[in-house]
C-alpha cells in the first residue's frame, strides 16, 4: 500500500464517527492484526529484551512493582511480567484499546513461551507453568485478566500516565514498547516527571523506542528515514490519531531524561552505516540540520533511566 494512502485512510477515519472501530477491523483484515501469531511473537522477543536489560540492571522480578504506559489491543507485557512473578503490574493507555478476545488469544498462544519467559526472567519454569494455568483457566472461565491474575494485573483506560493516582514512590519499573515515538514531546516530558515521582529510589525507566518513519512498513519504496524529507507543516497532511509520529531522534529520549535527573545506565542507539547512507543519498528538510548525521539517522533505542 502507498504510504499516502494508509495516512489519509487513518487521517479521515480520525474524523468520523465510528473511526476507531472501523479502524480496529482494519487493523484486522489487513494490518499489523492480520497475523496475530507474528506479531504476539514478536512482542514477546521484545519482552525479553527488556527483561535481561532490566536483569542486568539489577532488577529481579520476584516482587517487582511495575507501571506500563501503553497497553495496545492486548497486554502481552504485563501478562509475561505477571508468569515472571511480579507483585503488581499497572498498565495505562490514554484510550481504551485493550479487547477480551485477544487477551485471552494472547493468554492461550503464551504456553508456548513459557520456558522463554522463565528464562528472560531468570527464575523456576514451574512457577511460570503454575501461574499460567491459573491465568487461563481462570479467564477461559470468563474471568477478566485482573481479576484472574488476583489483581496483579491492573487494566486502567482512559488514564493519563501524566498525571496517574499512584503514590510517591510505589513503582520500581516503568517501561513502554514503541510507544514514546507516537506522543508529542512535551507529554514525554510530562511523564518522565510522573515518572520521577512514583518511582521508588533506585527505581528505573526503561523504554524502547521505534523513531524510525512508520509508513515504511507498510510501503517498501519507503525507508525509515523518509518522513525526514518533510516540514512539519507538511507532514501534518499524513500524521494522524491513529498513527501519531513525532520525529524526535532517539538522543532526544534520553537527553531528555538526564536533564531532568536520571542516571543513564544503559543507551543502545547505534548508527548504522547503512542508515547513514540512506540519509546521504535523501533530500532532508532543513528544519533538520541542526542534528549531525549519526544523530539524524538513528532509528531505534532502548534505554534506561535510574531515579537517585
């Protein structure tokens, strides 16, 4: 599909009533939806990245208090947080995406990934198994996912992760999965503030950032750094709610974090030659030019970020 096209279609179903659910089905029939079994394990292989970063940091996840922004058409996240043994896992989203049949599509194609989740996790396969059962069975009972998980798993939407109800100081993690590339920078500053507040000391960020031009999935005769070549005011014709992106470059993330007082205790941005040959052979719009080459071309990076 022309990347034009994908960001008009989403653009006007923004506009009329009944978008988002036109969208869904979408989503469905043809987009990242279409092949659910791809995609969850590819959110899964996402899920123990974060885990061995987070082990690396020193964190265990026996016990752990975590706090998810973003939680998607189904919370594979949490739902592995919950079989690695954490003690709560609140997960919020700004709008209310999250869907029962997926959840539980999500639950059931999860038991083939046990083995992988007690190892990224770092503790015994058959706590994992046991608290796996419990969760199907008890949600293939008609239970909902906090309340099969016995409220380890708390859904909260529509809920701004910029101003949540937590108290000081009662999270050890907050994480996010391609979610921060889609929200405008001041509300990224925003929820590094929150952030700041209700995690405990010694507490940690860690977010993994996909900066790259979107509509490169979905049209090959676009690369990730494509959306470069535009102003703006320009790029404002294809960006949309459905499929928001703000262009920051991935030092923007963590730049932004240590300025407002996190240690960085790990940044994987790394510039790719061949990237950086891909932006020398483009137009870039000169409300770019103040970035240097290797900074401009980045499109990924996972990071994190320690409260004092």
């Amino acid at each position: 599909m022309h990347w034009r096209i994908k960001g008009t279609v989403q653009k006007v179903l923004g506009y009329v009533p009944g978008g988002d659910v036109l969208h869904f089905h979408l989503q469905r029939r043809f987009g990242g939806l279409q092949n659910f079994r791809r995609e969850l394990e590819s959110k899964v292989e996402d899920w123990t990245i974060m885990a061995h970063h987070l082990r690396d940091a020193g964190l265990a996840f026996r016990g752990l208090r975590g706090f998810e922004i973003g939680s998607g058409w189904y919370p594979t996240f949490p739902i592995a947080c919950y079989l690695a043994g954490v003690e709560r896992l609140i997960t919020y989203d700004l709008t209310r995406h999250m869907r029962a049949d997926l959840t539980l599509a999500c639950v059931e194609a999860l038991e083939g990934s046990l083995q992988t989740i007690a190892d990224a996790a770092g503790t015994d396969l058959e706590g994992v198994r046991t608290r796996y059962l419990q969760l199907r069975n008890r949600m293939l009972a008609g239970e909902d996912v906090q309340s099969a998980s016995d409220g380890v798993i708390v859904y909260r939407a529509p809920a701004d992760a910029t101003r949540t109800d937590l108290p000081d100081d009662s999270v050890d993690v907050v994480f996010s999965n391609s979610v921060l590339e889609h929200v405008p920078g001041e509300v990224i500053l925003a929820m590094y503030r929150e952030s700041q507040r209700i995690l405990a000391p010694g507490g940690v960020m860690f977010h993994s950032v996909n900066c790259g031009d979107h509509y490169a999935y979905v049209d090959s005769n676009v690369h990730q750094l494509h959306y470069l070549r535009y102003s703006d005011a320009e790029w404002q014709r294809w960006n949309n709610d459905f499929l928001y992106q703000n262009r920051l470059r991935a030092h923007y993330f963590v730049d932004q974090a240590r300025e407002m007082g996190f240690e960085i205790v790990l940044d994987t941005s790394t510039t790719r030659p061949e990237r950086l040959a891909q932006l020398k052979a483009m137009p870039v719009h000169p409300q770019f030019a103040h970035y240097a080459p290797e900074q401009l071309c980045i499109t990924s990076v996972d990071f994190i970020a320690r409260k004092a």
